[in-house]
C-alpha cells in the first residue's frame, strides 16, 4: 500500500446492515406513515426504468477496456481473477 493509504476491512454483518435499513424504510413507511403499497411500487418501477435507461446509455458509450490493476471496486460480475484484458 502507498502512503495515505488504508486498508478498509468489512464484516458481512456491516456490509448487511445498510442493505437492511435500505429495504426496510418502505415497510415502515407503510405501516406507520400510511403510505400505499401501490406507491411504493410505483416508485420501485420508476427507479428500475430510469436506472436501465442510465445504464443503456453508458453502455453505448462503453468502448474503453476494463483495467483490472490496483482496483478495490468493481463493478458486479467482475473480480480480480477476472481476465478482460491484458496489463500494459
């Protein structure tokens, strides 16, 4: 590691706990602000639209190769053991 660098390690349950809440605010919107199930919905298909749209349109733009070297993130479907190109 350089300098100013640190290693972050998660445990799952800390990688878990936002996903949770996350999940969790539409039941508790619903049972306690009396939102509709509906809405909910709606909002959820919204997102799922705009994000394919989001998505389709960087992909159409997407012509540089992956560079795997000195990654932490990456995108899902793609490990460090992964082989999209080769090192320069």
């Amino acid at each position: 590691m350089g300098v100013g660098q640190r290693s972050i390690v998660q445990s799952p349950a800390s990688r878990f706990v936002p996903i949770l809440l996350a999940n969790l605010l539409p039941v508790v919107g619903i049972v306690w602000f009396d939102w509709h199930a509906s809405e909910v919905v709606v909002i959820y298909w919204l997102e799922v639209i705009v994000m394919l749209l989001v998505y389709g349109v960087a992909a159409l733009f997407a012509r540089q190769r992956i560079i795997l070297e000195h990654r932490r993130l990456f995108l899902p479907g793609v490990s460090e053991e992964t082989e999209l190109c080769e090192s320069k």
